[in-house]
C-alpha cells in the first residue's frame, strides 16, 4: 500500500523573474547601493562633461536633467529590468551623466532576466561604445582605449550578474528540494501511521474476533436452548465467562501497545506456529470437531513470523467456520518445509441445520488475504462442491 504523492501539486517558489511583492530591508539596501554607484558613475561623467570644450550650456543642462532621471529611475529597476535596460543604454549614448544608471540597469537585468536578452543589451552598448566616446571624447584616453575599457566594463558588470543570478537560483533550487524533502517525509510519516493503524486494526480483529464469536456462539445456544440440561448450561456459561475474560486480557495487551508505541510493553508474547494446538484444543472445548492433518518437515524451524501467520489463518478460519457452521466437522491441514513453502488448509462441512444468524462484516477472510499477501504468499477461499467452505493458502518458507 502507497500513499501517492502527486496527489496534490505544490506550487513552484518564485525565481529571480518573479516580481517581489515588497522589499525587505536587504532589497532596500541594494536598491540604494545601486542608487549610489549610479549618482557616483554620473558624477564621473558630469565632470568630463565640464570640461568637454565648446559644449553648449543647454547641451550641458539636457545632459545632467536626463542624467538624474535616469538615476532616479534606479528605484524601479525591480519591476521594469527589460525596459529600464533598454532605456538607459540608449539615452547613454548622448548623455554622459546617465552612463551610472545604464551600468546598473545592465547588472540587474543580468540579475533577473535570461542572457539572451542581457547580451543584446550589452551588445548595443558595446556597439554604440565608439560613437559616445566620439561626442564625448576622453582627454587622457585615445578611441581604441576607452572602447577596450568599455568593453572590460561591460564583460564585468554582465559577469557579476550572472554570478547573482546563478547564485540565487541554485539557494531557490536548494530551498525548493528542502520543501519537497519535507513534504515527502510528511507523507511518509501519514503513511507509516497508517499502516501502523492498520496493523493495529488488523491485529485487534483477529484477536477479539474469536474470543467475541465463542461468546456469541455459545450466548445464542443458550438463548435458543433455554431447555437445555444444567450441565451444558454451565459449560457454556464457563466458556463464555472464559471468552470474555481472554478478550479483556487481550484488549490490554492491545491498548498497552498503543500507549507504549511498540510491542514489546504491555503487550503478551505474539503466538507462533507451537500456540496452534491450544487454539485447536480451546475450539474443541467450545464443541466444535476438529481434526489436524499435520505434515510440516523440521516444524520446530518454522519462523516465528511464518508461524504467526498461520496461526492468524486458522484462528480467522475457525471463528467463520463457529459462525456460519456451528457443530459442523472442520479439518485443518498443514504441508510443506524449507524451500518449499507451508501450505494451509482449512475446511469446514456445511451444517446441519439452520443457523442462528451472527453478525459479520466480511473483513475477516479481506484480512487474510492481505495477511498472506504481505508475507509473500497468496490465498484462496470459497464454498466446497460437497458443501461446506475451504480455506487455502500457501506462504514462502526460505530454506
């Protein structure tokens, strides 16, 4: 049994596109570090421009107006990377002042969009490198060296990007594994309680169940019977006190295993394959007839795990055949050895009259089967040609 875990889909962390719904205090200090290189970078440009000869003031003024809006335009490079990219490398080109702004805007599409954008971008920067150097020439520098610094400055600013966008993905990705780690191990821990509440469910049925149908079975006879001699009265009175009594022990050991979380406090030693015989010997007590066809090689070598199962099998097998066949002769036989598997059988005549009807819901022989299917072996049931009904299985015993 699998507890699937698709069956809810959890919705995928938001990556560096993701548009942030507020900035934290970090965000903030980025954006002004930013803000700061931006104004530091066209302040670096406001001075060459001063002392570019023969520029004409309303040039000189133009220049620093679009300078400072695109500097303050930093404070939205979150929101519009692509645009505000786009924008300052082409407002670059004719006004020194904005060079700062382009520089981070080119970092931070870098930072948040995939580089085939970013290397357009850098491209039409690099591009367009030579005519901004010629409208604006470097007086300590020729054309071919203020390209080659351009260039370096641009490799370097796309290069760190990358290194933050990487870096950045690789924490999401990290952070995404611990959350799907943590789910999975969520829907292991439901699943290990449920089996666990199932084997408890499981284990309290085969249990009670044979201890509450001797009750019921020998209640009803005394119930239809109200004439029947004192002797046999009293056997049955004794049979059920005695049932009860077992499945109030049993219920504790049951509850003490709850309580406890394991199997080892409060709970009684689990029968083996060598408690068969006081279950055959306690049914026959209870008046029904019995007969064990016992062909098992080097039985003493049955593992306890194997033994359990059987005698889960035969206990269920007895119970339906108290309830459905009450007085009617069963058979129980049992075959095999090491290597060959441990076959068992169970098998009970049809009554012989009419049958007091017993409350049931059908869970029992449903347990079984999965019983057996979980120790590696299979099981069959269904009524006897002859009448009747049969009961077999077969379970791996390794050699």
């Amino acid at each position: 049994m699998g507890i699937r875990a698709d069956h809810h889909r959890t919705p995928p962390a938001p990556g560096p596109e993701a548009r942030p719904a507020r900035r934290g205090p970090r965000d903030w200090a980025a954006d002004f570090a930013c803000f700061a290189v931006a104004v530091v970078i066209g302040l670096t440009g406001l001075d060459a421009l001063r002392q570019h000869p023969g520029l004409p003031a309303g040039v000189a003024v133009a220049d620093q107006v679009v300078g400072a809006l695109a500097c303050a335009a930093v404070w939205v490079r979150r929101r519009y990377p692509l645009g505000f990219a786009v924008a300052t490398a082409v407002v670059a080109v004719v006004a020194q002042t904005a060079g700062g702004a382009a520089v981070v805007a080119l970092f931070t599409l870098a930072v948040h969009r995939p580089f085939r954008q970013v290397a357009w971008v850098a491209a039409f920067s690099l591009a367009t490198a030579p005519l901004t150097f010629w409208l604006y020439p470097e007086p300590t520098l020729n054309m071919l060296a203020a390209v080659v610094f351009a260039a370096v400055l641009l490799s370097a600013t796309v290069g760190w990007g990358m290194y933050v966008r990487s870096r950045r993905l690789l924490l999401e990705s990290l952070r995404e594994r611990a959350r799907r780690a943590e789910a999975e191990a969520e829907l292991r821990a439901a699943q290990a309680q449920r089996l666990a509440r199932e084997a408890i469910a499981r284990e309290m049925h085969d249990v009670l169940a044979h201890r509450l149908t001797l009750l019921s079975v020998h209640a009803g006879a005394l119930e239809f019977r109200p004439d029947a001699p004192t002797a046999e009265i009293a056997r049955a009175a004794g049979v059920i006190r005695d049932s009860a009594h077992d499945a109030l022990q049993d219920l504790r050991a049951i509850i003490g295993v709850l309580r406890t979380g394991d199997d080892t406090d409060g709970a009684r030693p689990q029968p083996t394959l060598d408690a068969l015989g006081d279950l055959l010997d306690e049914a026959r007590e209870g008046g029904t007839p019995l007969t064990l066809d016992r062909r098992v090689t080097d039985p003493g070598e049955v593992p306890p795990a194997l033994g359990r199962t059987v005698y889960r099998i035969v206990q269920e097998c007895l119970t339906n055949a108290r309830k459905h066949a009450p007085g009617a002769p069963v058979t129980v036989t049992l075959a095999g050895g090491p290597g060959e598997g441990l076959s068992v059988e169970v098998a009970n005549s049809a009554p012989a009259g009419p049958v007091p009807p017993v409350p049931g819901s059908g869970q029992g022989l449903i347990g079984l089967t999965e019983r057996a299917a979980l120790a590696g072996g299979r099981l069959t049931h269904g009524p006897r040609p002859e009448g009747g009904f049969r009961v077999t299985a077969w379970l791996p015993w390794a050699p």
